[in-house]
C-alpha cells in the first residue's frame, strides 16, 4: 500500500530548487572565467551536485539535469 504524503511534502516548490540551481552553478564554476578545457569539468559537477542536493530533499520525484556551458562572445545560438 502506498503511503500517505501531505500535499505540502510531494508539492514541487520552484523557488527551492531554484535556490539549488543556483548554488550548484556558483560552487562549481564560481567567478571563473570560461575556459573551454574545464567546461567538462565544472558540467559533471553541476550536475552532481544538483542531483546531490536534490535527492536529499526527499520528495518522490524522478530528477533530470541538464548542463550547458557556453562562452559568452556577443553571437547568437542557432540549433
């Protein structure tokens, strides 16, 4: 039998896992410039991190992150 959550614990709340984003990117890029040789780098550790702390919310949720570091030139992104 499943269990009983609250509304409140299974809500997904924006702000907070904004707030995780944020403080993944931060303490894996920092105020480092981009350098294309650590881009990987510092990827993996966005993404783990993100997953880290979001796994340690425990709401049941399933997470995907997705990374991308770009150099900020002035050009336009064309896909």
């Amino acid at each position: 039998m499943d269990e009983f959550h609250p509304e409140e614990e299974i809500t997904f709340v924006v702000d907070e896992v904004s707030g995780i984003i944020k403080e993944s990117v931060e303490g894996a890029i920092g105020g480092n410039a981009y350098q294309h040789s650590r881009v990987n780098q510092w990827t993996t550790n966005v993404v783990e991190q993100c997953l880290n702390q979001l796994t340690k919310l425990g709401k049941p949720f399933k997470y995907i992150v997705t990374c991308i570091i770009m150099q900020k030139n002035g050009a336009g992104l064309q896909t």
